[in-house]
C-alpha cells in the first residue's frame, strides 16, 4: 500500500493537473474568443475606413483614392483584402491584394448588420471574412445599394494564439511544479510528527525507550496518549504475570520443603496426614492467589466501558442461588449509564468476591450501591458500596483481613484470598481506594473507589 505522502501527493498532483488543465483550456478558449471578437472590430474598423474613402460620381461609378491607409491593400496576397459590390454582387471595386483568386464572402441580411464568418479562399487559404451592406443616399430621393466586404488571413490569429498557448502553458507548468514543490515541503513539515511516531514506536521495540514522547499536535494526541495507555497497560500485565510466578515459585518452595521433610523423616499416621494436608491447603491456596493475580488484566484503552448494572444483576442472580439456604434479601442500586473504563474480568473479580464475602457472613440482607465518582481532575470513576447485616470484622482486623491467607474467622470455610485479590486489582493495578468500616445494616461494609 502507499504511504500517506505518497497517496497525499499523488492526490495532490492529479488535482492539480486537473485544475492546470481546465483552468489552461479556459484561458485559451477565452483568448481565442477574445481573439476573434478583436478580429472583427478589426476588420469591421477597415469597413469604415473604406466608406470613409468612397465617394460616387454622378450617382453611378464608385471612386477610392489609389493610396488606401493600410498598405496592404496594394500588395497581392498581402493578407488583407477588400472589395465594395452592388445589391447585384457586381465588382465595382477591389485592393490589387485581391487579383488572382475569388474569396466566398458572407451575404448580409440587412442594412448596417455585419456578418462576419471563417471562409476558404479559391487559392486555398484559410480566411476570415465580414460583409456590411449600406444605402448610398444620393438625393432627390435616389438611393445606391453597396456592400462593402473586407477579409484577413486566419494565420495572424493563429500565431497569436501559438504565442499565447506556448506562454500560459509554459507559466501554467512552472507554476505547478512550483506549488507541488511546496506541497512537498508542507506535507514534509505536516507529517513530520508521524514520522516521528514510527521513529518512537520502533525505539520502544528496541527497548531504547519506554513510551511515546508527549510533545505532539493535538490531533495526534488522540493517538499517541491510547498508545503510550496501552503500552503501560501491556507492561502491567506482564510485570504482573512475572512477579505471580516468580512468588509462586518462591512459596511454593517452602511446603514443598516441609513435605520432602515429613517424607525423609519416615512421619507415619495422623502426623503425616496433617502436615499433608497443612501444605497442600497451604499451595493449594497460594496458587489461587497467584493465578488470579496474574489473569488482572488492569485498565484496558482502546476497550469499550464494562456496563456495571447488567454485570452486577448476573452476580446477585448467581449468588442468590449458591446461597439459596439462607433466603438472602439482596439490594442492588445503580446509577443510570454507569461504566468503567476496564476489563470485565477485573471487574467480575471484584464484585464477585465482595458480594460472596458479604452472602457468606450475611444473616438475611446485603445492600449494594454503585455510583459515579467524580475526580478532583474532572475525570469520571466507579464507586462501589457493599454492606451485610453479618457479625462484621474487629477493628483491629481490618488490615490483616486484606493480607493473603488471613480470614476473620477461621471456623467458616475459605481460603482468605478474596479480599486480598481485590485489594491487588482496586489499589495496585486501578490506582484506586478499599476501605472497610461498619455498616449501617450492623456488619461489615466494603467500600472501594477505582
């Protein structure tokens, strides 16, 4: 495909020669017309300088002086020719320029119209002709009907015009090479900023550089900031994902070292099963930790917003069954049009694990509220609510419970990772805020702001 500098010029240049092009046949029609007009105020000037000229002896014979004011009436095939007739188109007289060949001039229809038109002499040569019939008044109410015909070779125009057509075309020319010159240099200058974009995306492939520079025009900001978003984005993900194997390995080691231990040790009976069981609970839990924390996608740009509302009914529908025993009453209020700018599966996490938490140590009702949040910075966020009327969390609990591994109450099945996930994906990954406090329902409530 071609570049943008080479379609933008190509464009450039066919509608410059498009442009050229009309605006030159345009010059050249309307010098030609123009040419032609001039023509005939030329020869219908010649028209009165001959009836200036002409005088009628006794009424009958037409006289014009020998020495006519244009030379080239005396001159044979001079280029200019002229002959006076009478209503019978007879000869009563014509320039020595005219001996030898016969030329068709146009007939007139009226008195003082003239008629001008293209003619072809009897010699061959191309001709431009006008013809312009008066009544002679010669008193006593007599009267002589003359025509008066002047003609001119059609070749003085068309050198006129090859002058004309050599010099627009040739300015014509120089000024679009001119202006595809400039436009050169302008596209030049415009696409220097993408250019520089390439040069920037191919240093972050080299790993030069970590992002794109911010320094660009405001039409490409709506380009470069989705991409500098999208590449800290990626970048998370994998920081994320190394960091989950890497502390998966590093815990891993030390149940799998208690069990070679109990192994080696020849441990027997209830001894060994519950140094078994110890650790692999133990991995079994950190694995599920790590595995959640690496699938946190973070925030996605270039991603369309998560609707919140339908998201959080299939929640409340899917735990109302798991926890069908306890005949929960579940209260979900939304703001109207609420959305965040994330991954869904981020999103589900959360949630998910807020609203099982509060199902599980709920005795009868759970209250979710989810709104805007509006950022000092004007940008938009979700805010989201959780309360229980459950037992709640002690005080001085509250950060041990979103530490990985540690639940309230150890009597209650779990594995002490849920709040931890969410606090992982709402502060780490979102940059947003968790709280817990007591609720107004007499249990726990969970806030975040992301």
């Amino acid at each position: 495909m071609l570049s943008l500098n080479a379609r933008l010029t190509l464009a450039a240049s066919l509608v410059l020669a498009a442009f050229f092009g009309l605006t030159g046949l345009a010059l050249e029609r309307a010098f030609r017309d123009a040419g032609l007009a001039a023509v005939q105020d030329r020869l219908q000037g010649e028209i009165y300088t001959l009836l200036a000229a002409a005088e009628l002896e006794n009424g009958a014979r037409l006289l014009m002086p020998r020495a006519l004011p244009e030379a080239r009436y005396a001159s044979p095939d001079s280029g200019l020719y002229a002959r006076v007739t009478d209503s019978q188109r007879q000869v009563l007289w014509q320039s020595p320029s005219l001996l030898g060949f016969r030329i068709p001039f146009p007939a007139t229809r009226a008195d003082g119209v003239a008629e001008f038109a293209p003619v072809d002499a009897s010699n061959g040569g191309t001709l431009y002709a006008l013809s312009f019939s008066v009544t002679w008044e010669l008193g006593a109410e007599r009267t002589r009907h003359l025509i008066f015909e002047v003609a001119e070779n059609r070749e003085i125009l068309g050198i006129q015009m090859a002058h004309f057509r050599r010099s627009l075309w040739g300015w014509l020319g120089t000024a679009a090479l001119a202006l595809l010159l400039a436009q050169g240099l302008v596209l030049r200058y415009g696409l220097a900023p993408l250019r520089r974009v390439a040069v920037e995306l191919t240093d972050i492939e080299s790993g030069a550089t970590q992002r794109l520079s911010a320094n660009y025009p405001r039409e490409l900001e709506m380009l470069t900031e989705p991409i500098n978003a999208f590449i800290t984005s990626g970048r998370g993900r994998l920081e994320r994902s190394r960091n989950a194997l890497a502390e998966l390995a590093h815990s891993l080691k030390t149940p799998l070292a208690v069990l070679r231990s109990a192994l080696d040790a020849g441990g027997k009976g209830e001894e060994l099963r519950r140094t078994l069981e110890e650790q692999t609970t133990r991995m079994h839990r950190t694995i599920d930790y790590q595995l959640q924390r690496a699938a946190t996608s973070g925030p996605t740009p270039l991603a369309p917003a998560v609707d919140v509302a339908p998201l959080l009914s299939r929640l409340e529908d899917s735990l109302l069954k798991v926890y069908a025993d306890k005949t929960l009453s579940m209260e979900v209020d939304v703001d109207a049009g609420l959305s965040l700018h994330g991954d869904e599966g981020d999103l589900v996490e959360i949630v998910g694990n807020l609203l099982d938490n509060a199902c599980k140590w709920a005795s009868a009702r759970v209250t979710v509220r989810a709104e805007h949040r509006r950022r000092q910075d004007g940008g938009a966020g979700l805010m989201l609510r959780v309360d229980d009327d459950g037992p709640g969390i002690p005080p001085d609990k509250v950060d041990a419970v979103l530490a990985r591994g540690v639940r309230a109450d150890a009597t209650r099945p779990g594995h002490g990772i849920g709040l931890a996930v969410v606090r992982e994906i709402v502060v780490e990954v979102y940059g947003g805020e968790i709280s817990i406090g007591v609720s107004k329902l007499g249990g726990t409530v969970v806030t975040i702001r992301i």
